[in-house]
C-alpha cells in the first residue's frame, strides 16, 4: 500500500517535471520571434533575467516609453515606497504593492537570484552565454547595473537595513535600469 501510494505521488511529480519543461520549450520558442528576440535578448543581459521574465515584461509592458521616466515605471510595479506627508510631517511606509503584481514579483525574485549568484564581478557561463551577440554597450550597461546592486545591497546591510527590504530597494533599482535599457538610456 505504501509502495503504490509512493509510486503515485513520484508519477505526479514527473508528469509535473515535464509539464514545466514543456512550458519552457514554448516560451523559448515565443522569445525567439522576431517581435520579442531583440528585446528579451538584451533584458537577458542582466544577471537574474532569464527568458521567463524577460518575455514577461516585454509581453506586459508592450511600449516601454510610455512611461516618462524609471520612477513613473517603479511605481506601475509599485516597488516604491508608500507616503503619507502633511505640512512639516513627512512618513515612508512599506512599498505601495498598486500595479502588476506578477511583474513585480518577477523583479523580486530576479534580485534575489541577483544577490545569490556565484562570485561577485565573476560571470557565470550561463550570464556570458545570454550576453553573447548583443551590442558590447548593452552588456556594459548591464555589468555596471549587476555591480551597483550588488553594491547597494551591501551598503542597506551595512547599515542595519533587514535583508528582505534591501531585496525589495535592489528590484526597485533593477526596474530603473530595465526601464533605461529598453529606452536606449545605455550611456
């Protein structure tokens, strides 16, 4: 009874497997289309942006200008904090969460995997396999976005910042550069 129950769950588990793997397949098929390879290719350049979130923000975004600048596209994310100010009294609170909740979550978890990847100012074979084929001013734009954040993240710890909040300040700055990249702010 134990062994069939067990065989049941691991069946479940690799019909899943290959249900992600499927779902893989396809959005790399999706991000190689002439519409989205240029775009995704280049977001692909920062460490932490893999394809999934890539294609996620090219597709859901659409026309990166029509925000006027890195601020008004952090707060469509709502990865800046909140505010209650009146006269002399000025107060920041946690971030306000309005806007796409899936994109910002995307931004969150690519710091994250930002923060924890390998040695800091050595790229792995996978970041300079992505890299490959774009513009050497893109993958500058990009390596400098990597080493500030990694910066500012050390500097909130240092400062007694908790590590989850540091996170969210380093999606906030990650979505700045995001946005500069794809307005062609590389300079």
């Amino acid at each position: 009874m134990e062994q069939e129950t067990f065989n049941e769950y691991l069946q479940e588990v690799l019909d899943q497997q290959e249900k992600v793997e499927r779902y893989d397949q396809r959005m790399e098929e999706l991000a190689a289309l002439e519409a989205y390879r240029e775009d995704v290719s280049r977001l692909c350049c920062f460490r932490g942006i893999e394809t999934h979130t890539a294609l996620s923000l090219v597709t859901e975004i659409g026309d990166f200008s029509r925000f006027a600048s890195a601020r008004q596209f952090s707060a469509f994310l709502g990865l800046v904090p909140s505010e209650d100010s009146s006269r002399n009294r000025q107060w920041r609170g946690s971030i306000t969460k309005a806007g796409n909740i899936r994109l910002r979550l995307l931004l969150v978890e690519a710091a994250k995997a930002l923060l924890r990847s390998g040695v800091y100012g050595k790229k792995s074979k996978r970041l300079v396999a992505r890299q490959r084929g774009n513009d050497p001013a893109v993958i500058s734009y990009a390596d400098r976005a990597n080493r500030r954040l990694h910066r500012v993240y050390g500097k909130l710890l240092l400062r007694g910042v908790h590590h989850n909040k540091a996170t969210i300040a380093v999606a906030r700055e990650l979505s700045c550069f995001v946005w500069g990249m794809m307005n062609g702010r590389i300079a």
